[in-house]
C-alpha cells in the first residue's frame, strides 16, 4: 500500500511541476466547469424544475464505487451544491456525458463534452515520457490529467459539445480508440493497451 501511495504522490507533484508543460491542480468545481460550461453556462438541468429536454437540458451522473463493488449514482444539477456532500468520497467517477433520465447508459448519452482515456500502469518512469511526448507533440496534451490510484485520467476538452446519435457514437468510438493507440505504450504503461 505504501509504494501505491508513493507512487500516487510522485505522480501528482510530477503533473503539477514537470518541466514541459504547465498544469495547476483543479477542485471538483472547476473540473466540472472545464468539461461542460460553455458560455459560462452549465447544460444540466435545474433541480426541482420541470424537465425540459426539448432545450437540451440533460443530467450529468456521477457514480460512486462503494468498497463492497457496488455503485451509487447521483444526478448533477446545474447549482453543483451536492459537491460538497461528496468532494471528499474515496472513489467517485463522471464521464464527459451528458444523459436524459437518470441511468448512465449509452441509449440515455446525449452529449458528448470531452473524451476521457483511462491510462493504467503509469510508474514514474512512464509519466516523464508521457509528459515529453506531450511536450514534443507526439502525444496531443491533455486539457486536463486527474491522478486516480494507479492511473491517469486524460481529458480532451471538445469545443463543442458533440450530439451523440447512433451513428456518431461509432465515429467517437473510432476517435477514442485512435487516441488511445496514440498514448498508450509501453513508454507511457507496465500494462498492455485497454479499449
């Protein structure tokens, strides 16, 4: 337990001071508003309203993994004030989605507002050839790297929010899926590549 802390701890003061780029840490609140503010304004609904999905107003879900494996999934509404109730919980995870109703499944995905690459395996030898390849322009630099357990977190913020219809679902697949081969190596992870 004491090397995966270690190495969480590396990876974290190495994200904020590598000599390549410049990246500051964020809290919850920001990170939220970097991914799906535009125009400084949120796309979700407001609590207690009426829903209004004809102007695009969807859910953002937030789903925290419980020690016993099992998921507990909240809604966020546009004042963000259940933040607080849980910024400071162990595991609690969103995607980059917006969705109409209250699951977090693809028929509900609206949409789409970054994508996000989960990066497991990454010891300090692997985060300062990430960071160089990032600064050399072999790998697009991430917008924003949330340091989680034995991972990397990277999100590429989209100008626009993109529709997810059917069709476009398998075009961000694809997208997705060349980034990943992009970042992923044995330069930048210990584990073999994930889709």
């Amino acid at each position: 337990m004491s090397r995966q802390l270690d190495l969480f701890n590396f990876r974290n003061g190495y994200i904020v001071f590598n000599p390549f780029l410049n990246y500051s840490q964020i809290d919850i609140y920001e990170f939220i508003q970097y991914i799906f503010e535009r125009d400084d304004v949120l796309p979700f609904e407001t609590e207690g309203e009426d829903r209004d999905y004809q102007n695009h107003k969807y859910n953002g879900i937030m789903c925290e993994i419980l020690d016993t494996g099992k998921t507990r999934t909240f809604m966020v509404f546009n004042n963000l004030e259940f933040l607080e109730e849980i910024k400071d919980r162990r595991f609690v995870v969103m995607s980059p989605i917006t969705y109409i109703g209250r699951n977090r499944t693809a028929n509900n995905s609206r949409y789409l507002y970054a994508i996000a690459i989960d990066l497991d395996g990454v010891e300090e030898k692997h985060i300062g050839s990430l960071f160089k390849q990032f600064s050399n322009g072999r790998i697009y630099s991430p917008n924003i790297i949330v340091s989680s357990g034995n991972r990397l977190h990277l999100y590429y913020i989209l100008k626009e929010p993109i529709a997810l219809f059917d069709n476009i679902k398998g075009l961000m697949k694809r997208l997705k899926y060349g980034l990943i081969d992009l970042v992923w190596s044995s330069f930048t992870s210990k584990q073999t590549r994930q889709y």
